[in-house]
C-alpha cells in the first residue's frame, strides 16, 4: 500500500534522527496532514495497535505543545510510520473481509446494529401479508414421511434506502433434497425482449411507467402442499404483451419480472387505469412508481429525443468490492481488452494455475474468477455489448484460469467501472413534449470516420429491423473454432447482440461466414415474431449485412459450391429463407462492418466507430427533427483530441463546423 504523497520526502532526511529535528515550520505541518490522512486512510480504530499509533500522535499534535516541543517528537513519529505500513496491510485485508462480510446481511449481525427495530418492522410486514393472503394454514402436526422445509430471513437495502426482509426456504448445501418440487416459478426475463421494449417504446413516442406488486412470492398457490415449519409460493415471470386496452383503441405494452412491472403506452392516464385494474385484483396494494428510472437491475433515462439504457448504478454497485480498482490507471479512449495478436495468443495457451497458486491468488486479489466473469457477464447481457467478445472469450477459462487471465478480467472490470455512463440509446422519429430535454451523447470518434456518408449505416425508419453479421475463422489456437457475431438493431440502437463459438469447427472461411449468417437469421426470425405480437410488423424482409462473398453467392444461388457440400444440410435453410423474402444478405465492406466487434478484440480505430453506432450513439437521420433549424451532435475527435460541434442546417446539405479547443 502507498503512503500519502509528501511522506517519503520528509520521513527520508530525518529517519535516524532521535532527539531533535530541523525542519520548516511548512514541513512539519504537511507531514502532520499526511499522518492524519493516512490513518484516516488505513486504520481500524478497533484494533488495538490502531487505536496506539493514533494516540501517539494525538498526544504529540495537541495545540497546547508549542511547535518547536512537538518538532521534537516528530522523529518518534517518524519511526512509526515503518508500524503503520504494516498494520495498514493488516487493516487493509480486514477491510476487503469486511466488505466480503457486508454483501451478506444475516439476522445475528443485525440484531446487534441499533437499526435492528426497522429491520425487525420489516419482518412483520412480511408476515402481515402473507396472513392477508392466507398464505401459511394453521399449525398441524407433519403427516408421516413429510419433508420440513428450514426457513429463514435474508435482508436488503433497495436503491431507494428502503430496509426489506424476506423469509426463504433454506438452500444451505445441508439442506438438498429437502424441498419436494421439481421445477421453479420465477424465470428470468428474456433481456432480448426487454431491449425490444424500450426500443418499442421508442419507435411508438410512448412513455414507461413502472409499478412494484411488492410481494411477489405469496400471490399464487403451488400445485403441492407443502410442511414446513413456514412456506412460500409464487407466481411466474410474464413478458412482452401488447392489447386493445379496454376497447379504446390504444395498445398497451407490458413487460414484468416476477414483482415488477412497467407499462409502456400513449398517455400516463392509460398506464395508472392499467396499474389501478392490476391493483383491483391484488390482495396487498400495488406500488406506483412512476417514470420508470430503473428496471430490473437496468437504468432507464426516458427523455424528449430518445431511451437510453444503461448499468451505472449496477457496475458501481459490485466494484465498490473491488478497492484494487483505484490503483489502476484510467486511460482516455481505452478498451476491454488488447488486441494485438502475441496477447491473445497468450491468453490462448497460457499454463492454468494449480490449486493451490489459484487459492492464493485468490485470496491475496479479494476475489474469485468465476466471482468476477458473472459480475460483468450481467451487465453484459443486459446492455453493454461492448464488452461482449471479451467478456465471452474470458469466460472459457472459469474452471482452468491462469495468471493473466485474472489480469485480463480485472483490465475489463476496470473498463467498465471508467465506462460506467456508457448506455443504448433508443431514438424517437418525433419529440415527445411530456418528456425533458437532454442532451445529445457525446461520442469518442475518429475524425475520419463519418457514418452520415456510409450507406450500409443509414438509418431512415425507427420501425425497421436491420443487422449485420460477421466471423472469425478459426482465430483460436486452442480449439480452433470460429466465432460468429450478430448484431441486430432497431431504433437506432442495438435489441439483439450474440458472440458465440460455432459447435463445429469450419473448413474455410466461407462455410464460417454463412454458419454464422444461418444464426443470424434465426434471431431475425424470432424477433420478426417478437415485433409481430407488439404491433410493430417487418412487412419488408430484413437486411443482414455481410462482408463475405462467398457467402453471399451460397446464400443469392440457391445451391452450395463445390468447397461447401460437405456442409450440413439444415444450413441451407438460409436459402430458403432467402427465397421467402424473410431477409436479404446484402454486401458491406469489411471496414463498416459493426458485427466484426464481436468477433474478435479489436482496437481503438475500429472499436469506437463500430460501438458508437451500434450502442446508438450516433443520431439516425430520422431523429434529426425538422421541427429545429439545427441538429446537433458532439463528436470527440480520437486524431486531433478536441471537440466538434458539428451543425447540420435543415435548410440545405451544406455542414457548418464549429471547433472548441
């Protein structure tokens, strides 16, 4: 651990120093500064040795000593820094198990804070309506060979400062085979159709208003009956709906998981009429929450011009465990990971560690690898594709993890934390006036690169599913198996985003490219379904972008070439497809091929152009509204660093740029 700036540099003149020391009056009190902000820094006023040092050096900082009697005492002083650095590393590791400790609330921990009255409240709440609901019968003796099921309360703090107690069915490893049902009640929301959703609700100029049924886990009776000392049942999981509300004519989207819901329609009257016949229904009260901020883990920022979707509150949430991450450096256009072509194949046939090194490492990091791949693979799935690729290809080492694999792991954890404000954005055709302005993202850009003069970038309608699909054959040493990208947008931001190994390995990289366009088209098929069912129907088939010739001819003639006949049969449903009018592949150069990010790590050059455009950083043309004589975009220039404030008059072609140093 480092000592505060400054201490070095006072502590090296006068270490051997005993009786008296010569310094400015300047010195010594930067040097008293430093102490205080390093114990602040490190100690544990708990701890015995914490609480000595402390001491010392509050006895000899008192104002009532003159300066040149405490001057005196600073060599004492300085001896104990050589203390300190080593009970800072002690404080420091008790601190991480601390933090470790805190994830976890138990009732034994909380019945000694002197909040344990709030959380005991909770409990009763939670009991309360489960004996409104009529959840628990009356006491009986168990009927013979029944299983008890061991409760228990867990404990949480909402994002609003709300304190919450549940009461759970023991899952502790001592208790498997206890509980007597085979299947669960609360499945997870499909992310895919969740970012249909918000894209949806873009494409319709609507609003999202969301709600909290707050007590999910007693509504519906289990099929079973269940003994135990307690029980609780549950109601499954929905998704996307849309209907003729109430015969008015006006389609209501509904999106929920398990507790929560959200309910995206025309005017906030329409949504409180859904929220109030819910409530009608429900046996405790259903909680507005208004506006939607947040949903499922996700931010949601609704305003004038666009959604935007994005994990600020969720990545600061999980690296406030991992203090490690402020003695990284923090670069200005970074990326998850290195791309040059010696490190990923190191990464490739890098030597796992043994048992033993891997625990040590472990412990001496303050976390788990498996720990860290779950923590960002969360965020990946539901918003930040740019990590994707790595997030993916870290992911194939969980069980045989070397060194530089924790490496790699902590540089994409600190990529996020730096990256936390990156989002979706989903763009509204027109202004919705309900909603605030805000402004327009500013984006990292290569000067170059100018989207507005690419073709296979133009986006003219919100309601129109457009993609790209790309493959990197055969890039990994160890197994050699290509990897396919699929990048599906509406809006003007991404609701579909895949990285995925192919299951078998490709003998060219024809039959890599159209294996991977054949995945492609299945998700455009579900999301045709999807859009379908939502009111938002592909009446055109949709454009797949693919940078392969060879793929594209497989695809357009309608029969396999001589390279490719060995190739499974079902794949050429892609033709078939092609024939129907479901899709058209249609040719991008390889360069503007934003699915190629999620094939394989790539640099700064390429990176910022392809996740700008894909995340919806770039305005559609359809957004640049004609109800303003001027559209405005930030662009951050990679080559010259400074901003351009570019203004596109709506009364010609012609482009004004105005440059801020």
């Amino acid at each position: 651990m480092t000592l505060p700036s400054g201490i070095y540099q006072l502590m090296a003149p006068h270490a051997h120093q005993t009786r008296s020391i010569n310094i400015k009056k300047e010195e010594f009190t930067n040097l008293v500064d430093a102490l205080y902000a390093f114990l602040d820094l490190v100690l544990d006023p708990s701890t015995y040795k914490s609480c000595l040092l402390a001491g010392v050096i509050s006895e000899y900082m008192k104002p009532s000593r003159d300066t040149s009697e405490r001057i005196t005492h600073v060599a004492r002083l300085t001896k104990l820094l050589g203390q300190i650095v080593e009970v800072s590393s002690m404080a420091f590791k008790r601190r991480r198990t601390m933090l470790k400790k805190q994830r976890k609330l138990t009732r034994k921990v909380l019945q000694e804070l002197d909040t344990w009255e709030e959380w005991e409240a909770q409990e009763f709440k939670q009991l309360d309506d489960y004996d409104a609901q009529d959840t628990f019968g009356p006491p009986q003796d168990p009927p013979p060979g029944a299983n008890l099921l061991s409760l228990l309360w867990v404990y949480l703090v909402k994002d609003d400062g709300r304190k919450k107690a549940r009461c759970v069915c023991n899952g502790a490893k001592n208790r498997r085979g206890s509980v007597t049902l085979a299947e669960t009640y609360a499945s997870a929301l499909e992310q895919h159709a969740s970012q249909v959703f918000w894209a949806s609700t873009a494409v319709n100029n609507w609003t999202a208003i969301g709600a909290d049924a707050t007590n999910a886990f007693a509504e519906a009776g289990a099929r079973l009956h269940l003994y135990t000392y307690t029980v609780i049942s549950n109601f499954g999981t929905g998704t996307i709906v849309v209907k003729d509300y109430k015969g008015t004519g006006k389609s209501v989207l509904f999106l929920k998981q398990v507790d929560d819901f959200t309910i995206s329609c025309e005017t906030k009257d329409i949504a409180e009429d859904v929220i109030a016949s819910i409530d009608s229904k429900m046996s405790i009260k259903v909680k507005k929450l208004g506006l939607i901020s947040r949903f499922n883990g996700v931010d949601v920022l609704q305003t004038r011009d666009y959604i935007k979707i994005y994990n600020k509150t969720y990545i600061e949430k999980f690296c406030a465990h991992h203090p490690w991450l402020h003695d990284m450096n923090s670069a200005d256009f970074g990326i998850p990971m290195r791309s040059d072509n010696t490190y990923i194949r190191k990464l490739e046939e890098a030597d796992p560690l043994s048992d033993n090194d891997r625990a040590k490492l472990e412990k001496s990091l303050g976390f788990t690898y498996r720990q860290i791949i779950g923590e960002v693979i969360y965020a990946l799935t539901t918003c930040r594709l740019d990590i994707n690729f790595d997030a993916i290809k870290l992911s194939q080492y969980s069980a045989t993890p070397a060194k530089i694999h924790y490496d790699a792991a902590m540089r994409l954890v600190k990529y996020l934390y730096d990256t936390k404000d990156d989002r979706i954005y989903y763009w509204r055709q027109h202004q919705n006036p309900t909603l605030p302005p805000m402004p327009i993202p500013t984006i990292k850009h290569d000067g170059n690169y100018n989207d507005y003069d690419i073709p296979t970038r133009q986006q003219h309608c919100p309601n129109i599913l457009v993609g790209a699909t790309d493959s990197d054959h055969a890039g990994d040493v160890s197994h050699r198996k290509s990897v396919s990208g699929v990048v599906l947008k509406l809006a003007g931001g991404a609701v579909l985003y895949k990285t995925s190994y192919q299951q078998t390995i490709a003998q060219s990289c024809t039959e890599a490219e159209f294996t991977a366009a054949v995945d492609a088209v299945k998700y455009i098929l579900y999301l045709h379904t999807l859009l379908d069912e939502i009111g938002i129907p592909q009446h055109q088939a949709t454009t797949l972008y693919e940078d392969n010739q060879g793929a594209l001819i497989m695809a357009q003639a309608q029969k396999p070439t001589r390279q490719t006949r060995h190739m499974e049969t079902k794949y050429f449903g892609l033709q078939d497809w092609v024939k129907r009018d479901l899709v058209t592949l249609e040719r991008i150069n390889t360069s503007d091929n934003y699915s190629d990010a999620l094939t394989k790590a790539v640099g700064t050059t390429l990176f910022y152009p392809h996740m700008n455009f894909i995340m919806g950083k770039i305005v559609p043309e359809y957004a640049l509204h004609k109800d303003t004589n001027l559209s405005f975009r930030r662009i951050y220039d990679m080559n010259l660093s400074f901003l351009i404030h570019r203004f596109t008059s709506r009364e010609g072609d012609k482009e004004d740029m105005l440059v801020s140093m």
